[in-house]
C-alpha cells in the first residue's frame, strides 16, 4: 500500500493553507452564520453541500488511485498463479491460449476534475463536472501456452477527457422537522453524459511475441459510452467543533453503449466524522464501502488472454477508511478559498476476479465560492 512520493511536494500547499487559516477571528467560533471549514464533507464526498441563491463556486480536484497486485474473492493471486490457473475466456479462437498469459501487475489513475456549482434558489443548487484523466497500467506477459516462462513486459498508456455529470442538488431539511443551524439533509439528482472516449486503442505484447494495437480492455478506456443516472442522499450536522455525516449514493446505466455493454450498478454508503480545532481548519476521518456489479454485454473488439478483457473480472464489494483535511482561509488573498486533502487505504476488497486491487487513494482540491 504506496502512496507516490510524488504526494509529498503537495504537503508544503497544506502547511502554508493552515498557517494563513490560523489567523482566522476566533470569535466567530459561534457565529451559526458565519463559514466554517466544516461547512463542507471531507473533499472525496461529492455533492455533499447546497448555496444560496445566486451564489457560485468553482473547483478543482486532482484524484489519484493506484492499484498493486492481483485478487480474486478475498484471495491475493501472483502473475504466475494467473499465468497457469486462469481460464481464458477466449480460448479456443484463433490465436488465443487456454489461460491468461497477459498479466496486469500494476496500475494508476490520475484525474484532474474540473467543477461549478451555482444556487439557483435556497432550494436548489445545479453543477457540472467533467475530468481529464490518464492511466496506465503495467503487464507481464509470459511465453507460449503453458509454464511460467516470461517473455516480456510492456505498458499500455490512455489519456483524455472523461464522462461529464450535469445535476442538481435539492433542499430537504424540512424531513429532519423543525429547522436546526448547520444541520442539512440534501437531495442530489445527476445524469453522466458519455463524453469520454470508449475506443482507445494502444500497441501490446502477445505470448506469440507479436506487437499489435488493438483496442485496449475496458479497465483503461478513458469513458463507459452510456448515459448513467447518479442519485444520492447527503446528511450532515454539527455541534460545536464536532461535525458528522453520511451519503448514499448509486449509479445506473440506463442502456448498453454502441459496442455492446454497460458497467455494473454500484452503490456506495459513507459516513465520517469531523473536527474543527480552530475556525478555518477540519480534521476528518471517513468509511466508505462500494458494492458494484460485473460489466453487463461485450465489446466484440476487445479479444486478448488478459483478465481484463473479461466483463466477468469486474466489480465487487470494497471497503476504505481515509483521513483528510479540510482549510478555508479567513484573510487577505486567501479569504473564501478552500484547500481540501483526503488520503485513502482499504480494510476489505472482495473483488469479482483475478482482477487488480485498489492500493490507495489521494485527492487535492482547490475550491472558491463568490
């Protein structure tokens, strides 16, 4: 479970964020109109708050995944393991060997999210997101049909602009009963739009020792191609310089793309708990766990001895607890801007496999409201 040291140049933006913040007028602490750094969940939980009429917010995040070895059920699996003991889906066509001589060893994700928010009445908040996001992911493969003798490695590279989310965000405080500061519970209604590509294609390495480019697995295309429905339900309060929260959130395709398929349901529950030691700074500790369905239909183009050209090795149940920050600065250039990080480890995957398991998570995230 490594966190890239690439992280840690990003460390020094939080200090000079808290010093500036430590600055802010403690006697507002009270102040049930005033902004708090805890007026909003920690940075991984989306659409987790509302703004009032006519005001808007802009932001940016940069999330980060890495993934490490391979699992199959609650069951960690080596390359060789899989080299030997993994049917291949497509054995029996042309070409392709009773197992899976293509084996993943590695992975990361970077996106860098780019949002709006506007309130459009006290009631009702619209945002938009859309992302741009590279991945890659490292293979072995080994030679021939049988045996673990390697023939070589190669990574396979994808970058571009991702799906975009359009939505609205609804005032349901009046089902807690009577009004109560600080304390909200919030309707989110959002569609993804396929704006992300789903045919990328890049060159590999064949246990035959052939080098084509044919289209990538499902894993490191870039958009799912379908338009998906994303309800989610956001409850949060506070007392003092204690705050809590939860969500429930789903997402749904409504039918398969062009090529033939449609990603698994998911359904994901979060809850955390936070701290405010001082007006402009929150501490948070949050779990979440994800529960998703396999890849529903085939793309017909994407053929190869690898797990993730299978739909099967897709989905799961996982679980993760993160810790995060959250500064707002109080004065000068820095009044209203938000610096927000979250870092995240897992406690439970039970993944539909072989398939490759999620390591560790980071966002950084920038926010403004005006």
């Amino acid at each position: 479970m490594t966190i890239y040291t690439k992280h840690a140049a990003l460390l020094p933006l939080g200090l000079l964020a808290y010093a500036l913040s430590a600055n802010s007028a403690q006697a507002h602490e009270d102040d049930a109109a005033a902004s708090h750094a805890m007026d909003h969940a920690p940075i991984g939980v989306m659409a987790d708050h509302r703004h009032s009429k006519g005001e808007w917010m802009l932001s940016y995040r940069y999330m980060s995944m890495t993934m490490d070895g391979n699992r199959d059920g609650r069951s960690q699996l080596s390359a060789e393991d899989i080299a030997t003991g993994s049917p291949n889906r497509f054995a029996g066509l042309p070409g392709q060997p009773p197992t899976l001589r293509v084996v993943p060893e590695h992975m990361t994700m970077d996106m860098h999210m780019f949002g709006a928010m506007y309130g459009l009445n006290e009631d009702v908040t619209l945002m938009v997101m859309t992302s741009y996001i590279e991945k890659e992911m490292h293979h072995t493969t080994f030679q021939g049909g049988a045996g673990t003798n390697i023939l070589g490695t190669f990574d396979v590279n994808t970058s571009g602009i991702g799906d975009t989310t359009l939505g609205a965000i609804f005032n349901f405080d009046s089902v807690l009963g009577a009004p109560k500061p600080r304390r909200t519970l919030s309707l989110t209604l959002a569609a993804s739009l396929p704006t992300g590509s789903n045919d990328e294609t890049a060159q590999i390495l064949t246990p035959t020792g052939a080098t084509p480019s044919p289209r990538t697995p499902y894993a490191m295309q870039i958009g799912t191609g379908t338009f998906d429905v994303k309800p989610s339900m956001t409850y949060s309060d506070r007392n003092g310089k204690l705050g809590w929260g939860g969500q429930l959130a789903a997402r749904a395709a409504l039918s398969p793309n062009d090529e033939g398929y449609r990603y698994g349901d998911s359904l994901t529950g979060t809850a955390w708990l936070a701290y405010e030691p001082r007006y402009g700074v929150s501490l948070s500790a949050r779990l979440s766990a994800r529960s998703q369905g396999r890849i529903d239909g085939i793309d017909p183009e994407i053929v190869a001895p690898v797990q993730t050209a299978d739909p099967d090795n897709y989905g799961g149940e996982q679980a993760f607890a993160y810790i995060g920050v959250n500064l707002l600065g109080q004065n000068g250039i820095v009044k209203g801007h938000r610096l927000a990080a979250e870092v995240g480890l897992p406690i439970m995957r039970d993944l539909n496999g072989p398939q490759l398991e999620t390591d560790s998570l980071f966002t950084l995230a920038w926010q403004k409201s005006f």
